[in-house]
C-alpha cells in the first residue's frame, strides 16, 4: 500500500523550487524524493495526456491494458472500429478486470464474480443478482469511461476528469504523420525494460543529443546530432542539407512544419533530415521494410514526435518505433519500445525483424544503461546540480519549466 503525503505537491511547488538554480539541473529530491514522486503522478500523469499504444495495438475485437500510478485503462475497439477507453475496474466490488497487456476478445469478464462487459463497456450479464437489479441499481452499470484520443495512430487517454487541450497536438501529429498511416501498419516487435532511474532522467536524456556521438555509433550513422529542440549548434553542411531534403518533401507532398512545444504545451512534431544515402534510420541507409501508407519514395526523413510526460516516437518511411514510459517509483521506470511495418507485409519476405529493429533497440539499450549511471549519481549524497549547456541543453531547462508548471498547487 503507498500512502501519499497530502502535501506533497508543496515539496515541488517550494522547496524544489525554491533550490533551482535556472540554467542547472534539478535539484537531488526532485528525481529521488518518494513524495516529489507521489506528486509527479497525481499533477502531472494522472492529469495530462499519455500516450498509450499506436493504433495498430488495438484492432478491431481486440484490448490492450495499462496501468500508471495507481489508476489502469483499457482500451477496446468494437467491429465498427470505434475506439473505446475505461477504467479497468468492475462494476460489481471494484477488481481489476484485466493484467497490463493485450489480446483478442469477445467480451471482458471480470475473474471474481463473472461479470460481463461488451468492447464497447456495457454490461452484459451478471448472474445471481436478483430482479430488477439494474433497476435498483439505478440503470447504468457499464464500464467507466476515461478520456481518449487517437491522433494519426497513436492513442493518448487523460485520467483527469476535465482534460487539458488536445486538438492542437492532434493536428501537429496528423500534419505530417498522416501520410504514413501507421493507423493500418502492423506491430512485428516489443521489448519491455525497467529502468532503475527516474523519469524525468530519461525525459532530460531525450531533450539532448550532447551525449550522442560519444554513445550512439547506430544512431548517429543516419541521423545529426543537430535539430533537437533548444539545441543551438549551427552547421552549414546541416542546413544545406536540410534544405535540400524539405524540397523533396514538398515534391512529395509531405509537410515540412515543426511544432516545438507551442506556448510552453506539452508536444513537438518535426520531420528532420537523415544523412545523405540514408533512406531510413538502418544500418545500412538502405530500406527495411516496404514503404508505408500513401509514401511514394523513400526519401522522407523522419518523423519525431515527444509528447511530454511519458513518449517519443521516430516514424521512418518504412518503419516506426514508439517508445512510452511508465513511472513505477521514483527510482524506477518501465519502458515499453514497439516496432511498426507497413500492414500485411511478410516477414521473411518484405522485411528482416533484426534489421528493422536494429538501431533503435541497441540506441534505447544505450540510453538506459546512461540514464541507469546518471541516477545513481544523482542519488548520492555527493550530488550537485551541474549546469546545463546553453548550446545544446536549453530543451531540458524548457522540459523543467514544464514539470514545475504542471506541479503547482490547484
């Protein structure tokens, strides 16, 4: 049983706060404090949009379950291919109704009494409870709803009972993911990770490529260090490049616009360049998958999309990689990473799973194995907030303006 201090939330609205040095990283209790943690779920995860799963996770007759602090949703699609999001709780005493996870289903059944659900969360059946019960019941005893959206096929849910606003990061999103309609692609890997860090510490590695040539050899073969949010390092060859590429992407149609965090929100989309003879993030530069949606040809960049607190996303023309964290103490985070190809293609035959999953399962192993050295040093008592660099770290100084906004008192 966790019992969460009431006043939490005052921890990072004062005294967090108030030993932040701007320009520097956070302050010890902000990432190790188990009440900065309690409030890090109730102001920030429990009251925003998170990302749950693509699209493509949740066909038609099929769930998908998650769980963050406390609270756990399930989202179902019924055969007229409307999404549906409940709390995964039963109607009858309260059990939870399914583990973390997805499959296939007809119904969802309630292990402890047998209650019934459709996909779309009404009640079925339950047996033995007398007549007239849902009369006396007062009619309704379907699934609660939470809050959801899908967004060019990837699912957010929002806890809250009022959500923040959405349309704008679904139209960022839909802008220049839409033309790879990685709604009808197809799941062919996952890897599940805990992390010992907490998750503000793999947020901040995120918002930074200051590490990545020193640490992401896959990587930084067909990406640039350049072109991170706040990183403010100047190349010419980059910028020729660039342009260069953006002209073939209005050729083919394809947007060109980067959304980066409007008015302090907590989204960016942008499609940057890869290196010259790279067609997708590979080790080779060459394609390892068939295209997917409507693309044409394989020069497209790639797509990023960060939606603060818990995902990023790379969406290539022929894969995409979707990464989502689930704070679990504050020590600790899962991260699930999930690979994507065109729908109905074959393994074996369109596309090899190792090669597609090469770079960006090796790059996140990399990632965790930094986050995992930089919270042990952050947790002992020798740590001191260091400064951050004005060149390419300003998206972590806007990353913890961010959190300090969302954790201030009601």
């Amino acid at each position: 049983m966790t019992v969460v201090n009431a006043d939490a939330g005052d921890i990072v609205s004062g005294v967090v706060r108030e030993d932040h040095r701007p320009g520097y990283s956070l302050p010890r209790a902000a990432y190790t404090d188990a009440d900065v943690f309690a409030s890090d779920i109730e102001r920030v995860f429990l009251r925003t949009w998170l990302f749950v799963a693509a699209s493509a996770e949740v066909p038609a007759g099929a769930y998908a379950a998650w769980s963050v602090g406390g609270e756990s949703v399930v989202l179902t699609r019924t055969a007229d291919s409307v999404l549906h999001a409940h709390h995964n709780v039963c109607r009858h005493r309260g059990s939870r109704l399914l583990d973390d996870g997805g499959g296939r289903a007809r119904t969802i059944v309630c292990g402890y009494h047998s209650w019934t659900y459709g996909l779309d969360g009404a009640l079925r059946a339950a047996g033995d409870m007398g007549e007239g019960f849902r009369e006396r019941c007062g009619g309704e005893l379907g699934l609660r709803p939470v809050h959801v959206r899908e967004a060019a096929g990837l699912v957010f849910v929002c806890f809250a009972g009022q959500p923040p606003p959405f349309d704008g990061a679904a139209a960022a999103i839909a802008d220049q993911l839409g033309p790879h309609e990685i709604d009808s692609a197809e799941v062919i890997a996952r890897f599940r990770y805990r992390v010992a860090a907490n998750w503000k510490t793999l947020i901040e590695n995120n918002r930074e490529c200051y590490h990545c040539r020193p640490n992401h050899p896959e990587f930084c073969l067909s990406n640039y260090e350049l072109g991170v949010n706040g990183d403010g390092r100047i190349d010419p060859g980059y910028e020729e490049e660039f342009a260069r590429q953006r002209a073939e992407w209005r050729a083919q149609g394809l947007s060109e616009k980067q959304v980066s965090f409007p008015g302090g929100d907590f989204y960016r989309v942008a499609r940057l360049p890869l290196r010259d003879g790279f067609e997708t993030e590979s080790l080779t530069g060459r394609l390892v998958a068939p295209l997917l949606g409507r693309l044409t040809r394989p020069r497209t960049g790639s797509v990023r999309v960060v939606t603060l607190p818990n995902s990023w996303s790379h969406v290539n023309a022929d894969y995409a990689v979707t990464t989502r964290l689930t704070p679990v103490n504050a020590g600790t985070t899962d991260v699930d990473v999930t690979f994507l190809v065109r729908g109905g293609a074959t393994e074996g035959v369109d596309y090899d799973t190792d090669e597609v999953v090469a770079v960006w399962k090796e790059t996140s192993e990399q990632d965790w194995e930094l986050c995992e050295r930089n919270f042990a040093g952050v947790s002992s008592r020798g740590y001191l907030p260091g400064p951050l660099s004005p060149v390419t770290e300003n998206s972590i100084a806007d990353f913890h303006e961010w959190w300090f906004r969302q954790s201030e008192p009601d």
